[in-house]
C-alpha cells in the first residue's frame, strides 16, 4: 500500500478514490444505488477540500487549488441533489 508507506498522499488517494466512485457511478442501475455512490463521491470532494485548504493554510498549497476543489464539492453537490425527488431531505446518509 503506497499510502501507508509514505509515497501518497492523502489527495492523491482521494483522487484514485474517485475515479473509483466515478466507474461504479456509470455502473449502477437503480437510483438508490446512484445515490449511495453520489453521497460517497460528495464526502470524498469534502475531504479534499479540507485537505487542500489545510495545505493552503500552511503554505504549501495554492488559493486556485483550494477555488477548483470548493468547485468540485459543488459540483458533487449538485449531481447529489439532481438525483433527489422534489422537496426531498437532504440530510447526510448514516
């Protein structure tokens, strides 16, 4: 496991996990499964977002990285809430 051996990082292995949610995302055939998958990939942008502004706050990440993944958590967002029915709740799944 190249994370657990220091050769990933965590936004690396954030972006190798979604790509792996994207292609499951392409397989799924009901909506509950579309919708499991869409909350997953929605936490993975959260978590990258989080980690790249930590990386921003330090000094070691850029302001347009930070700007380009707020963007891609609401992008996640969005596909999330297109796949709800009308007037839908929209808390976080357990």
């Amino acid at each position: 496991n190249l994370f657990s051996e220091g050769q990933r990082s965590n936004l690396e292995v954030l972006e190798t996990q979604l790509d792996y949610q994207r292609a499951k995302l392409e397989c799924c055939e009901t909506q509950a499964e579309r919708l499991k998958v869409l909350r997953s990939i929605l936490e993975n942008r959260r978590l990258a977002e989080k980690h790249r502004t930590a990386r921003f706050n330090s000094g070691s990440g850029t302001l347009d990285a930070v700007m380009l993944t707020s963007a891609a958590r609401v992008d996640a967002h969005i596909a999330l809430l297109s796949e709800l029915p009308p007037n839908a709740d929209i808390k976080p799944a357990d």
